[in-house]
C-alpha cells in the first residue's frame, strides 16, 4: 500500500462492493415489501455470488501484498529482522474479510450455521481493520496520520452497525447506512492515495501544514455527503424502475384480462345466435 496503486486497489474494492449495495438493498426491500416474504431463492444466489467475489478481492489484496516485487513474499521473519509489516499488517486485513465472505456463503448453503454469524464476522472483520490502522500510523507526519484516523470513524461506526445487526438483521436503515459508510471508505482510500502519493506529478502536499489538516477534515465530510447522494440516487432509481415495470405488468394483464372476456362475449354471442 505504500503508493497510489496500493490505496486504489482497496478502495475500487470497496467502492464496487459499496455500490452493488445501494442497489441490492433497495431491490430486496422493495420486493420484501410488496411480496411480504422472506429471501427468494433467487436473492440467496445473489448472495452467496457476492459473498464469492468478496473472498475473490481479497485474495487478490492477498497475493498483491505479498508478491509485489519488494513484497515479503511470505516470509515474516529473517532470523534478525521483520520483514515488510506494513504488507503483512494489510494482508491480514484482507485475510478476515475473506473469513467474512466465507461465513456468509457457509450461512447460505449449510442450513445449521447461526443466521447472524454472517454479519458477525463481517463486523469482526471491519473492526480488525479499523484496529490495525490505529496501530498503523505512529511515528508518521500529521497529515499521514489524520487522513488514516478520519478513516477509522467510517470503519468503526461501520462495524457497531453491523453488531446490531447480528441482533436485528434485515433492517433496511441499518443496511443503508453501512453502505454509505462502505462507499465512503472506498472513496477516502482513492483520497489518501491522492494525498500521501500524488500522482501524475502533482505537487505533494505539506505533511505538517495546518490549513491542509483543516481542509482534508472537511473533505472527509464531502465524501461522506457524496456517499448520501449515491445510496439516495440508487435508491432512487431502483424505486422509478420497479414502479415503472409494475405498471407495465399491470397493463399487460389488463389486456389480457379485457381480451378473454371480450372473447367470452363474443362466445356467448354466437351461441345465442345459434339457437
């Protein structure tokens, strides 16, 4: 993670991650709704398909951490030394999500495994992230070390949500309020990059310069607010298009309603004029 690319790939995964969200939840809330059923057979594929790419990503963060070229490529010790930390600090951040996305397909597919199991290690998982990055900066510049501590108010808040959730599972709030923060925690990786590692030769900015503290605090809260606006437009969204093909349907059936009765008239009709 010590580049830009380092901080894109973790951030695209939770964004992608975050986005599918904002439209998931809304499709089964409405669909929940309006059927007053539980998950369909459809929705649990969806799920475990998710729950599969998840584990995907984070093997991926994995391999990344550990192959790169200056990477530690497995090793942990040298006899004398540690070797690369920081790499294995975020591969074992990787390492739980993948726990996560295996308890959430086990969940699914073994029908003995607890309901709330699933979101309880993807909280656990969001906590021991949160955890390792507050361990992660110390003895780094002032505006190195806030862009990461901002960060942990979206990955703790994020797993106390998911904690309440193991109890009260399915609340449509709770699931869009942990996906705003998700989306938000992909987003502030893609702005530490910026930060910490400028690309395409932008000028770095001053590690100890207070008005650059000030600013990264207020654009923290503009992510957040961006995160708002997406969940809010998906939601959006998704609500116009059920709308709109529930209507459709509705008129199907109204023609195919008015042409069966039509032709039953015309039925009776004929037979009358028979007799």
């Amino acid at each position: 993670m010590a580049n830009f690319k380092g901080h894109a790939l973790p951030g695209s995964f939770f964004l992608i991650i975050g986005l599918w969200w904002s439209v998931k939840y809304p499709l089964k809330y409405f669909h929940q709704k309006g059927k007053k059923m539980q998950l369909s057979h459809h929705h649990q594929r969806l799920e475990i398909i998710e729950a599969v790419i998840r584990i995907l990503f984070s093997v991926i963060g994995i391999l990344a951490e550990q192959f790169v070229p200056d990477g530690p490529h497995l090793h942990l010790h040298d006899g004398s030394h540690w070797v690369k930390l920081m790499n294995w600090q975020h591969a074992t951040m990787y390492l739980f999500f993948a726990v996560s996305g295996v308890a959430d397909v086990l969940t699914y597919l073994v029908t003995h495994v607890p309901l709330g199991v699933d979101r309880l290690l993807m909280a656990v998982a969001v906590f021991t992230e949160g955890f390792l990055f507050y361990y992660h900066v110390h003895h780094r510049p002032p505006l190195d070390q806030h862009v990461h501590m901002l960060l942990l108010f979206a990955l703790f808040a994020g797993s106390g949500c998911l904690f309440v959730e193991v109890m009260v599972r399915d609340n449509f709030v709770l699931e869009l309020f942990r996906t705003s923060l998700l989306i938000l925690q992909g987003t502030w990786f893609w702005q530490i990059g910026f930060v910490l590692f400028p690309p395409f030769g932008t000028p770095e900015w001053d590690q100890k310069d207070e008005g650059n503290l000030m600013f990264i605090t207020m654009c923290f809260c503009w992510h957040y607010l961006g995160a708002l606006c997406i969940v809010a437009t998906n939601y959006s969204l998704v609500y116009c298009l059920l709308t709109r093909m529930k209507k459709r349907g509705e008129e199907v059936i109204g023609i195919q309603k008015l042409t069966s009765d039509h032709t039953y008239q015309t039925a009776l009709l004929s037979n009358s004029d028979e007799e």
